[in-house]
C-alpha cells in the first residue's frame, strides 16, 4: 500500500472512534480501546481490504461527527453498505489482535504438527465399526458374476427427471454473492 | 532446446500441465511450458497472516474477476451461476485448492448403461486405476484404506487426524447410520519430497503458508524442471498453430510487455482448464480448432456446492486443519430411485477458522444483537464452527458453454471468455436434497444452530473438450488426442465426459498421466509438424 493509500490521521481517528463504541470489553474479552496498538491494526485492516480501500474512504467520510452508540446504529440503519465495510473493518482489526484471540481460546503465533499417534488414537476408538459393517456400498456397472447386486437399485430410464438447464436459482439458494447473509435453519 | 522450438509444448502449468511435462521431460522429450501466472511463494499466500480474512476479500480472492491480477484474464459471468473460479500460477487452481484427493467411482464411467442419461466414458474405472495408483504415490497422498463405499485404494500415507470436530461429526453420522470415513488428503502426513510437514493452519484453500500441501507447483513442478522440461512464466498463448497438412505445429504467445513470441512444436498439449483450452481452440480458429464436433467449449461442468454451517456448543478447535476434508461422505453419491433427481453428491466435512466468517452468519441480527458486548457472546461461537459442502454430480448441458465474449478483453488484448453456465433441474434437485440431508447430518452431530450458505462457487471446471470414440460426438478420443489434429492433446479437465460428484484434481492428473505415456509410447507414429 502506498502512502497516499494510508488512512490518515483523521480517518484513522474516525475508525478508532467506530471501534470503540461497537466493541467495549466484557469479563473474558478486552475493550477494542484498550488495545495499545489499535491504530496499527486499523491501518493494516484497511490495507489488507486492498480494492475496497475507496469505498472504505468514502465510507468513513459519510461517519456522522461525534460516534456514539446511537449515532453509529442510526448510520448503520441509513447507510448499510457503508457500515458494513467499516465494521468489518473494525471487526478484522481487533480480531487480528493476539490477545483478543487467546481470550477465545485461539492458538496464536506459530503453529505445530498434531501429535504423531492422533490419528491412529482417533481411529482405534471403534468410530468406524459401524460404518465398516454395512459392507460395499459402491455400485459395480458390470457386476463379477456371483457378486452380490448393485446397490442401490436402479431407475429405470423410461420416466427421467427433467434434466434441462436454466431457471432461476432463487428457490434452491441465496444469491450467488458469497458476502451475502446466510440463511439460518435452526 | 529454446524457447522457440520444441519437442512437446505444453500450455499451462496446472495439475494436468505439470504432470504432462513431468512424464514427457522424464521420457527423453523436450519440453517446454508456457503459463501466463507466475511462482506464487508460500510466504505471500494469506493464510498465516492475521489479517487474512480480509485478504481473501479481494487481493487472494478465489475470482479473478475480483482478484483483478494482470496476468488473470477477466471472464464475462453475466450469465453464469454461480461464477467459475480459477488462479493463474505456476501449479493453476492447485495453489488454492482444498487437496480432497479423490477418485471417480466405477459408476461414473458409466451413467449411460445405469441410468439411461448423457454418455458414457469410452474409458473404465479399471482403466484409471493405476494412474490415480501412480499419482498417489507420487504426491504422497494420506488417508485411510478400507473404505466400502469405493474400490480398494491404498494410501501412500496415513490421514491425517480428524481432530474434535471430525470426531464430533463422525458420531452424529453413525447415529444417522450414514457413510463417512476420514478424509483423503494430497497433503503428506509427515515430510514428502519438497514438502513441508502440516501444522494444520487450516486454510489450505487460500494457499497453504507452510508448503505443506501439494500443490502441483511444489508437488510436481520441481520434478518436472528437474527432469528437464523449461517453464515460461509470464506467457499467455494467444492461438496454437496449425500448417498446411492439418498439423498443430506451435503457437503464439505474449510475455507480460506484450511482446509476441512464436514457437514451433511437433505437438502440442493443451492444459488450461475447461475454460482456458476452450478459449484458446475457438481464439486459435474462426470455427474453433478441433472443433469438427461442434462441441469445443460447450457441456460446461462445474460441480456448484451446497453448503451447511453448523455451530455446536463444544470447543472443536475448528482453527485446526486439514481443510483438507477431515471426513468425506459418500452416502448419497450414487443414483437413488428414490429422489426425483439422477446421480448424486460428494460431501466433505471442512472447519471454519475465521471469526469473522462466524460473526458474518449473524449479519442479519439488529444492530444492538450484533455489537457491543453482544459482538462478544457471537464470536464465541468460532472455533466451533463446521461446514459440511456437496460437491454435486453436475450432469453435461450443451447450454452451458464458453465462447469468446465480443468486447472484454484481457490485459493483452486478447478476447476474454464468456462462461454460460446455469443450474439444471436436476442439479437444483440434488443440491436442495443435500442441503436438507447435511443440515439432519449437523444436528444428529449436537450443533446448536445450523446455517444453509450461498452456493459456493466452484474451480471445477470440466468438460468442454470430451472424449469419445465417435469423432462426431467427441473432441478428442479416449487418451486426449484431438480426433481432427493428431499431435494436439487436450489433458485437462475439458475431456471428462461426466463430472461425477467428487473433487476431480486426482482424476485430471490421472488422466493428463495416462494422456502423457500415451504420447510418449506412441511417438514413433506420432504425426508431428516437422
């Protein structure tokens, strides 16, 4: 990132105001103001988003002055796009944090090989039994004579499913844009 | 050998391409392979950095429409849903594939006899078989012999542990009495050639940090050079080219300045994926080059996958790889006469180790439900995070196609493809019957809440060069020889007849193999330019 790319100081002091009102701390994790290098973070975050960094200026433009908890949820309400992009912002700097991963009980700083025999314990629990007893499931086009028949059995061909392409994926899933919600079942 | 004449060129450097110039470079031919990505160090790649979850927005973006890199080409997916995905690197797609190290079942070969529906292949599981064999060993694939849901398959290396979350699975599976078995991986359990040993950074479709999963830049590349074959990176073929007897005898390409090159062959191999090989056929001829059939860049394949998040209550330490697949199911891969759809999926249990990932399954809660100390009790839901994804049997539709768009252009000039491609009923059939089927699979598991997500979109592509005896149905015939052009191979994914239902990287290195020797063993009556 250049520095002409670089959140400026009154940027970056929009954001810290921003993380501050939407992250305080609670028993097991820290506030996002007690972090000592905040603005570090913020700044790498913002790098880190790399083509999204104009919308992300704009974005912090369109901040009401003074961020307060109701302000900050008003302008989430008005500008969603908006808030969206620098609340994950926010949201991705203070989680980069190592001490704000170890209070949800992430591993940071290197990372090691599982323990050799993990495997080999995993397997020699008997979790596989069951699946090892209902025998071949697989279905063999031309079956040696003497095997046992396909499973499962076969459709006949005569009454097909529809097989053409085309309408609209809206009744089977969420629109293809990854970033949009979810949608929760349970 | 230079740059300008060769034995065998090789277009692209991908799975199928590194294992075309491993075999060929091995077998006394030269070799040379132009890619028009680059190295791609392990160092860059995203995953170990603490912001790399915002990385993946855009910079290391699985699209490369949203990576936006020079030496990606755009693609116009007006009409595609969802969008293909693929990275152009010295290893292609491989950089950021998951490593599911899977094979074809015997039925896929043969859709045609069990079903009544498509093709089948003019080639059998049996035929296969010991190229995946070969493969396997190659790469050091792990995993676990035994499973009766396919035929007997030996690992090379043991799997790698399932971990809490796998185990988690494996007991709400059992319960439902539904097939799974631990997952196989093109990731080394310990130590294998030029890779390094897993730490389980659990990210490996970002590119794995600690070069630990082989990708076929690590996996293959390094034997292939070693072996003789030269790699030129920063070169993208504008059209393969063809004399007068009808003859492939090389091509012309741009290096990054835009500077044109030409070199001559006496055959050529093509490996640029489903969308890329068809791009330069119809770029390299008004008609399309060896495309008598009609069929080059049509029956688009792209295995769209359905997906189900689960939260559970306990610590599964879903920051842990492989994913990798910690288990796989194949419960419902075959036909079942009793869903109104044919064939059916592949699933892969994966854990989810991003918090913002978590924090974004709650985008729709209010804002008092979402921040404040209320943003704290939601992303402590990570870490217990696990997706079950089908990989589902994406039947061939002549609708679904690549053709060269009329106005995008790449940064060469060159005219980007335009990938047609939408669900068919049968695959809406299938993906929703799987939803519903890994969201029971979740809660026999004790998940807390589950989560159906976007279809995922996929860098599978197959199947718009297939292969056929008949040359007035196929594009090549059954070892990747174009029927029109005889020293013209096609060895990547275009020449699957049907897609089946599992990860297709083993089946593409099996078959680019097999296309290989094929090559190799039948030079002596190879036609060749000159």
């Amino acid at each position: 990132m250049s520095a002409t790319d670089a959140l400026s100081p009154s940027k970056l002091a929009a954001l810290r105001a921003v993380a501050i009102v939407l992250i305080p701390g609670d028993d097991r994790s820290p506030a996002a103001e007690s972090l000592t290098d905040l603005e570090d973070l913020l700044q790498r975050a913002a790098t880190a988003i790399g083509a999204e960094r104009a919308s992300l200026h704009n974005a912090i433009a369109m901040l009401p002055d003074g961020v307060t908890w109701d302000s900050i949820g008003k302008f989430a309400d008005d500008e969603p796009v908006a808030f969206e992009l620098i609340s994950t912002v926010v949201a991705g700097a203070y989680f980069m944090s190592p001490i704000v991963l170890k209070s949800l009980g992430y591993p940071v700083g290197p990372r090691s090989a599982p323990p050799f025999d993990l495997a080999a314990d995993e397997l020699s629990s008997g979790v596989l039994a069951p699946v090892l007893e209902r025998g071949r499931t697989y279905v063999l086009p031309d079956p040696p004579e003497g095997d046992p028949p396909q499973a499962p059995p076969r459709q006949s061909s005569s009454n097909p499913p529809s097989l053409r392409a085309g309408s609209s994926l809206a009744d089977v899933v969420e629109p293809r844009n990854r970033r949009e919600p979810w949608s929760k079942t349970t | 050998m230079d740059r300008e004449s060769t034995d065998v060129l090789v277009i692209g450097a991908g799975p199928s391409g590194s294992v075309a110039a491993h075999t060929l470079a091995s077998r006394g031919f030269s070799v040379v392979c132009l890619e028009q990505g680059d190295w791609i160090n392990p160092g860059d790649l995203p995953g170990a950095k603490p912001e790399f979850e915002l990385l993946i927005r855009n910079t290391w973006s699985w699209d490369p429409n949203v990576r936006g890199r020079a030496e990606d080409y755009p693609v116009n997916v007006d009409e595609a849903d969802p969008p293909p995905t693929m990275f152009a690197a010295v290893g292609g797609s491989s950089v950021i594939y998951g490593a599911h190290w899977m094979r074809l079942l015997p039925s896929d070969f043969r859709i045609r006899t069990l079903d009544g529906i498509c093709d089948d292949w003019p080639i059998t599981y049996e035929d296969l078989a010991p190229f995946y064999d070969e493969v396997d060993r190659f790469l050091g694939v792990s995993g676990l012999s035994g499973d009766p849901a396919i035929p007997k398959r030996e690992f090379p290396m043991p799997p790698l542990p399932m971990g809490p979350a796998g185990m988690q699975m494996a007991s709400g599976m059992n319960k439902l009495g539904w097939h799974w078995w631990p997952g196989s991986n093109a990731i080394p359990s310990w130590p294998f050639k030029h890779m390094a040993q897993c730490v389980r950074w659990g990210v490996c479709e970002r590119g794995c940090p600690a070069g630990a999963k082989a990708s076929f830049d690590i996996g293959y590349w390094p034997h292939a050079t070693g072996a003789g074959a030269q790699l030129v990176t920063g070169a993208r073929v504008a059209r393969v080219t063809v004399n007068k007897r009808g003859l492939a005898d090389g091509a012309i390409w741009f290096d990054q300045e835009q500077a044109e090159h030409r070199i001559r062959a006496k055959a050529v191999v093509l490996a640029a994926n489903a969308v890329g090989t068809s791009r330069i056929l119809l770029m390299s001829d008004p008609d399309g080059l060896a495309n008598s059939s009609g069929l080059v860049g049509k029956r688009l394949m792209t295995h769209p996958n359905g997906c189900v998040i689960g939260l559970y209550d306990e610590e599964l330490e879903t920051w842990n790889g492989p994913a990798g697949q910690l288990m796989y199911s194949l419960q419902f891969y075959e036909t079942d006469p009793a869903n109104d759809f044919y064939r059916g999926s592949k699933w892969n249990l994966m854990p989810e180790p991003g918090v913002l990932a978590v924090l974004g399954l709650f985008r729709d809660l209010p804002f008092e439900e979402r921040w404040g100390r209320a943003l704290h009790n939601l992303s402590r839901s990570a870490g217990k995070a696990l997706l079950w994804y089908a990989n589902v049997d994406d039947l061939p539709e002549e609708e679904n196609r690549v053709t060269l768009d009329p106005t995008l252009a790449d940064s060469t000039g060159l005219p980007a493809p335009r990938v047609q491609y939408r669900l068919s009923e049968n695959s809406r059939r299938n993906i929703r019957f799987s939803i519903d089927r890994m969201a029971e699979a979740h809660e026999a598991a004790g998940a807390a809440q589950t989560f159906v997500g976007p279809l995922i979109p996929s860098g599978h592509l197959l199947g718009t060069a297939r292969m056929g005896d008949d040359p007035r149905t196929s594009v090549v015939d059954r070892f990747g020889r174009s029927h029109d052009i005889p020293n013209l191979f096609i060895v990547d994914g275009s020449v699957m007849v049907t897609a089946g239902s599992v990860n297709p990287t083993a089946t593409i290195a099996a078959l680019a193999l097999r296309a290989a020797r094929h090559l190799a063993d039948t030079a002596r009556e190879q036609p060749v330019a000159s």
